[in-house]
C-alpha cells in the first residue's frame, strides 16, 4: 500500500515538472498580399509573437494596400510611420505585435486620424525632377514632425531614372530612418539619398504664400521625406523573421 502510494505521488511529481517545462505554443497566421494564408506557423508564447505589417501609398498615383503576417523570434515593439505629402501623395505604415494563439488572423488594415493637430509644415512632391511647388500645409493626427528627403527614382519596366524631391508631415519615428535607403515599390525603385528632420512648429496665424525649390537644392528648413517607410517597414520585417 505504502509502495503504491509512493509511486502515484511520484508520478504526479514529474507530470507536473512536466507541465511546467512544456512551453505554451501560439499558432499565427502566416502570409502576405501575394500568397494565400493557409499556412500557419508557432512561436513560444512570451518569448516569440505574431506580426502584422501593412502599408498604404499613393505615391504611384493611386492607392496601394500591402500586407505581411507571421511569426516573429521576440515579442517585438509596435511602429507607426505616416508622411502626408503634397497633392494627396501619402504613405503609411503600421506594425504590430500579439502573442495570443491565432491574434493575428484578422484582416490587416491602418487606422488613419486626420484630426488637425495644430501644427503646419512645407509640402511638395515630384517624382521626376529636383524641384517642386511648396505650400504650407497642416498637419494631422500623430505627424508632429516636419521630414524632407530627396534623390533617385528609377522605373522597373524601363530603367528610366529621374530625380525626385518631396516634403510633408510625418511621425516622429522618421529620425531613426536610416539613410542613404533604397526602396522598392511594385513598378519603380527610390533611391533616398538624404533625410531631414524637425519638429513642426505651430500653425502660424499669416498664410505663406507658395514657393519653388531652386533646382531642388535643400534651401527650404527640410526636403521631404517620401517613401521611407515603405523600405522601413519591410527592412523591419527581414530582421523580425530571421
């Protein structure tokens, strides 16, 4: 009796070390704009999580959506990235974190606030040469900062390559942007040559008229940013699946 006794409490033992030493498993949603998500992948739960990153643009004259899910080797750190540019250019880019079983199996999508926020910046952008018609323009929901960049736009299907120049309002997760940057979009390629950054001031109570950049040299306090985040995003996503 004291021997079955012995042995059932033993058991009971290492079925619980057991238990405890069994990591918990989170199944995600595996996929991205081009392939079908039928193939889900596990990550450890509070060491690994799932990902979503999407992306909005209008930069190739129409509205573009990408998406990316899957699993992720750390638990990750959620980044919003937005640049609103002149003439209605925008993009925008989002990505996030959840480490409970199938989180994010949802459909991928950016919330946008357009609220003013009290701030202005200069906006422009051309996608074919050096220079552009600037206006000052307010800015929306979390872009507090003002962001320029400038550089080389090539073609796929031609190879034709163009200067391009922008500025607008943006989040102030472009400082960390690295820099030169190539991006890669589905019809061309932006060579970001330089970024600028810098707290947007308040909206100032005269209205400034619009002005021209000299043969696209940086003289205005920025030179835009335009299609980091793009390049950003998916650069982001290379290091969170290796």
């Amino acid at each position: 009796m004291f021997a079955t006794c012995t042995f059932y409490l033993l058991f009971a033992v290492l079925t619980l070390v057991t238990a405890e030493d069994t990591p918990e498993l989170v199944t995600c949603q595996q996929c991205n704009s081009s392939s079908p998500c039928d193939t889900p992948c596990t990550v450890t739960k509070n060491v690994g999580s799932c990902f979503i990153a999407v992306e909005e643009n209008s930069l190739g004259g129409k509205n573009e959506t990408f998406f990316s899910k899957g699993c992720s080797t750390s638990p990750g750190k959620p980044i919003v990235f937005s640049v609103t540019l002149g003439k209605g250019y925008f993009l925008r880019s989002n990505l996030t974190y959840c480490n409970e079983d199938k989180c994010n199996y949802g459909e991928p999508s950016i919330s946008t606030d357009i609220t003013p926020n009290g701030l202005e910046c200069p906006s422009c952008f051309n996608s074919t040469d050096n220079s552009c018609t600037v206006e000052t323009v307010p800015c929306t929901g979390i872009e507090t900062y003002c962001t320029s960049a400038y550089g080389l736009r090539k073609k796929i299907d031609t190879q034709e390559v163009s200067l391009f120049v922008a500025q607008g309002c943006a989040t102030d997760t472009v400082k960390d942007a690295p820099q030169p940057l190539d991006i890669q979009l589905l019809k061309e390629t932006y060579g970001v040559l330089k970024i600028n950054t810098y707290k947007a001031p308040p909206v100032s109570l005269t209205t400034t008229a619009p002005t021209t950049t000299p043969n696209g040299t940086p003289t205005l306090k920025s030179i835009s940013f335009v299609l980091l985040l793009t390049g950003l995003s998916w650069m982001l996503l290379v290091n969170v699946v290796s």
